[in-house]
C-alpha cells in the first residue's frame, strides 16, 4: 500500500494555483504544468530526503526551505518520511510577512 509522504497545507495549495496561473498567463499551460509537477516531485524528494532543504530559524525552529526555480517550498517533518508543505512562495517576496 503506498502512502501519501507529502500533506500539502490549504495555503500551500493556494500558493500552488496561483504560480500555475500566473505561468499559464505569462508563458503557457504547458510550461505551468511543467512548474507545478516539479514542484510536487521535489516535494516528493524532500520527502525521501533525496534533497535537503536549509534551515529557516527565523520563521521557526522546525521549518526549512528548498529552492526550486524562482520559488521556495517552506517545509516541516511530520515524521521520518513525511513533510507537511506550509508554503511555496516567490523569492522575491517578503517571506516573514508571509507566515
């Protein structure tokens, strides 16, 4: 049975469509396709510890960060292999305003 290694918040989801959208209106829905299944497989890698996010103390203790494109996926470990996604937000945004 497999079971699910990513829970996505409802504000990370959020964020999801809104990055699909503004990609689809700027470049394609191919290429906003592309970007949102990146972004959910390296969830899944985060998720294995394929990858590695940095630590973001500053928002909390328990909270890291993994660059992908121009966005950050704000993440925290539910269990060994299972991240709970808070948020995925551009770059350049204020990112504590955020949280």
């Amino acid at each position: 049975m497999k079971t699910n290694s990513v829970v996505f918040l409802n504000q990370a989801l959020r964020d999801l469509d809104q990055i699909w959208f503004y990609t689809a209106r700027h470049w394609s829905k191919r290429r906003a396709n592309s970007y949102a299944h990146l972004i959910k497989e390296t969830c899944d890698n985060l998720a294995k510890k394929c990858l590695i996010g940095r630590s973001y103390k500053m928002l909390d203790k328990d909270i890291l960060g993994f660059h992908i494109g121009r966005h950050i996926i704000f993440y925290s470990f539910v269990s060994d292999k299972k991240i709970c996604v808070m948020r995925i937000l551009h770059d350049q945004m204020n990112i504590p305003s955020r949280f």
